[in-house]
C-alpha cells in the first residue's frame, strides 16, 4: 500500500490505533498463570468494540484472534491453555481488519522474575527496530533496513532468525515488498513517500538461524530450542522519520 491520501492515512491510523490499544491491554495482562487462550479471548473483545476482526483468520483461516508465541516459538503461536510461568518469554502479535485497512505489530515481554538474558533479548529485537527506523527513508534503498537489523543484532551477539522477515501491509496482510531483515545486495530500489511497510526484527537466544514449523501447521519455532523475540510496528515511509501507524 501506498498512501496518497487523508481517507487511507485516517484509515490505517485507526487500524494502527487498535493494534495499539490491544497490545497495552494484552501486554498488561500477561502473568503467572493467564493462558495464552486468555490473551486471545481479551483481544477479541477489544476488536469487538472497534467493529475489527482477525486478518489472519479471515485472509488465511488461522483459529486465532492474534498469535501468542511463546520461549523457543517465534512467530504465528497458536494460543493454548498452558498458563503462563515465570521467566516464560511471551510474543504477542496483533494484526486486525479495521474497515478494510490491516495494519501489524508484535511485542515480546516476559513474565517475571526475568532472566538477565531474557532482559538482553528483547531490547535486541528492539534496538534493532530503531536501528532500521534510521533507514527507513524515502530515497534510500530497501536493503538499508536489512542492513542496519543485521548490524545491530550482530553487535548484540543474538542470532538473527534470517527465514522470517518484514513485508508490505495495508490492504492485506502481506503485501509488496517483502523487507528481510539482513542485507540483500539486489535490493537496491528506493523506498517511496508513502509506502507502508511493517518492520519486524525476529531474534534468538540460539546459534541456529534456521526455523520449523510445528505439527499444528502455524507455530513457527527455532530449531535448537533458543529463546525467541520479535518486535514490529507497521510504519509509512516519508522523507524524515517514518510515521509508526501502530503506536
């Protein structure tokens, strides 16, 4: 998507407004024993009062309201009944269909008391964020924001998950272009006022780079049982800054 006017910028700040509004809330009820399924049942309620719904149910049928991973699982975690414990490593990812604008961020917290490893992973994913936020300019090119996750997690001495990366979003979930989180040295075009793109770094705990996907289909998991993060915002590219949509 490519926004060029106020009624598609109006429309994926409200998109952006209860991705936000759902993380706060879901963020603030992770605890020893809440479940996962818990989560998901708190975001459907918060989508209800907005009129959304789960753009991943409805693009891809997927059982969910939002994706809760959790430890050694990355991305698209089905969300259980096993509650929570301390020290677990919580992802959450919310992505709904506002009025036919989807927009996607994902947090990773962790239930207390965390581990001063824990405490190191997830400011990773988040320093690499900002980092590419630095990059993410109109004119300059879409492999910079590889770059400058690849740099900063390498710095950190965290494992960058490599199959797993960023993607256009607005109308749909995934959109054009896909934006990997490491340096691609063919994908020199520039990046444009107005696109939207989300921003996902996905780090692990591992030295394993490489993923699996569970027997559930959906959970995507590390392979050597290294502790996972993952950080996104869905953003609008300009000459300055970029516009985060879903803070």
């Amino acid at each position: 998507m490519t926004i060029s006017n106020e009624r598609d910028l109006e429309g994926m700040r409200l998109a952006g407004k209860v991705v936000a509004r759902t993380l706060e809330a879901l963020k603030a009820a992770v605890a020893p024993g809440i479940t996962p399924a818990d989560l998901d049942t708190l975001a459907g309620e918060i989508f209800a009062q907005y009129g959304a719904f789960s753009a991943p149910r409805a693009e891809y049928n997927a059982p969910v309201n939002v994706f809760v991973s959790v430890n050694e699982d990355i991305v698209h975690g089905l969300p259980t009944h096993r509650p929570l414990a301390a020290g677990d490593v919580v992802c959450i990812d919310v992505t709904p269909n506002v009025g036919g604008y989807v927009a996607d961020a994902a947090v990773t917290v962790a239930v207390p008391p965390v581990s001063p490893v824990a405490t190191r992973l997830i400011a990773c994913a988040e320093a690499a964020f900002a980092q590419a936020m630095k990059a993410a300019r109109a004119g300059r090119p879409l492999n910079g924001i590889g770059r400058a996750i690849e740099t900063e997690v390498a710095r950190r001495g965290f494992t960058l998950l490599r199959e797993l990366q960023g993607h256009g979003v607005g109308r749909a979930i995934h959109e054009k272009p896909e934006v990997p989180n490491f340096y691609h040295p063919a994908l020199q075009k520039p990046l444009h006022e107005g696109l939207v793109i989300a921003i996902e770094p996905m780090v692990s705990t591992g030295r394993n780079w490489r993923t699996k996907t569970l027997r559930d289909g959906w959970t995507i998991s590390t392979t050597d049982g290294g502790i996972a993060a993952h950080f996104e915002h869905t953003i609008m590219i300009t000459k300055g800054a970029p516009l985060i949509l879903t803070a």
